[in-house]
C-alpha cells in the first residue's frame, strides 16, 4: 500500500521549491526588475518632457505678447482716429464773430459771446507739440462751447488732453484725456496756398482756408501717422 502510494503522488525537490515562498517571491523581484526604467530611460524621459513644454510655454508667450501688442496698438489706432474725427468736426463747425441776429444773444444768455480760434506751435522733449483753442458749436449738440486741445508731458511721455466748457454759460470746465503716449500732435493751417503752424483770429479776423491735424504714436518701433483735413464751413455765419 505505501508503495502505491509513492508511485501516485511522487513529489521531487525542484516541485517542492516550485511552491515554496522563496520561489514566488524571486519571480516578483524578477518581474519587477523586467518591467520597470532603468535610469536612462527616465533621464531621456524627463529631458523629452522638458524640451516639450519649453516649446508650449515659448508659444503660449509669444503668442500672448502678440495679443497684448495687437490690442493696444489697435487702442491707440481707434483712439486717434476717433479724436481727428472729433476734431474735424469741431474745426468746421467753428465761429469767430457773433452775429446780430444770434439767438444766443447778450440779453437771454447773459454773458458775451467771445469767440477765437488760436493756433500755437511749440515743442516739449524736442517733439511737436501744437495746442489749439476755438469756439465751436459742440459735435455732441447744437450748444455753442470753448474748446481747446493741448499736449502734456507726464513721466516722460507725451499725452493728449481736451478741456471742454460752454461758451455761453458760467461752468466750470471739463478736462478730458483724449489719447495717451503719443509722438507728436500737429496742427497746420492753410493761407494763401501756404501750410504755416500759428494762428490767431484776433489778427486775421477770419479762419484758415484748411486745417490739417496728425497724431504720431509708435507701433512697435515704427512712427505711424494719422492726419485729418477739415475745412471750416461756418465762420462768421450763425
């Protein structure tokens, strides 16, 4: 019986080591070993992933610089363009004399209707600078009032500034930032066929044949110029 017994369930050492714990444990260390990174695997790994994301960040940021620019230069764009418009407006509707027939007479309004246009040329940070005060009827209304543009240095930059006031009433006026970090704002005048820079009703009693108004700014170390004619249309005619 006993020797049956062997002949059926025969057990050899190399089975018994098969199902020993050490067994199955060297398989564990052996897999480990095969399924994981050596060293130069994960150097190359990491050298890759840093060479990656440097491209995305570089991209991101230009890209984003490129959108900063663009949206401030086209700032600066919609801005000047909407100031020579409002400008040329204003110079056309401008008036020099009062008119007898003037429904904004002395008598109702209460003050004396006093109205210039001056023209001055100057120069701050050897940049042209031109300043202009007139009296105009107001691009917003039918209102008569004294307006004036003039330039401003403020932490080495040159900025753009409207005072605005009715002409007929006692008001305080108002001071507006019109455009910010400009290269130059000039005015010029047509007479005789000439373009001249100063202008002073006062002495000529009647307005410029044409104006010409240019913004300067800079796009990115280029100097761009914006300029608009107006023509006055009104003068002394209320």
């Amino acid at each position: 019986m006993n020797l049956l017994l062997k002949r059926r369930n025969p057990i050899s050492p190399a089975t018994s080591y098969r199902n020993s714990a050490a067994f199955v444990l060297s398989k564990l260390k052996l897999h480990a070993r095969t399924s994981g990174f050596t060293l130069i695997e994960v150097l190359i790994s990491i050298t890759i992933l840093v060479i990656v994301l440097g491209a995305v960040y570089s991209s991101y940021f230009s890209v984003h610089r490129a959108l900063e620019r663009f949206d401030n230069v086209t700032l600066k764009y919609h801005e000047a363009r909407t100031a020579l418009d409002i400008m040329r407006r204003e110079i056309e509707s401008a008036i020099i004399k009062k008119d007898d027939s003037d429904p904004y007479n002395e008598e109702d309004a209460g003050e004396k209707l006093q109205p210039v246009f001056v023209i001055k040329d100057r120069d701050i940070l050897g940049k042209s600078t031109s300043s202009m005060e007139l009296t105009a009827f107001s691009f917003k209304g039918t209102s008569i009032n004294n307006i004036s543009y003039f330039v401003e240095e403020k932490d080495k930059m040159l900025n753009l500034y409207k005072k605005e006031a009715p002409a007929l009433l006692q008001a305080k006026e108002y001071k507006a930032d019109v455009i910010e970090g400009i290269e130059s704002f000039t005015i010029e005048l047509q007479f005789n066929n000439k373009w001249i820079k100063t202008w002073d009703t006062l002495n000529t009693d009647k307005l410029p044949q044409m104006v010409r108004v240019s913004i300067e700014f800079d796009d990115n170390g280029k100097t761009v110029k914006l300029t608009e004619y107006a023509r006055p249309k009104i003068g002394k005619e209320l």
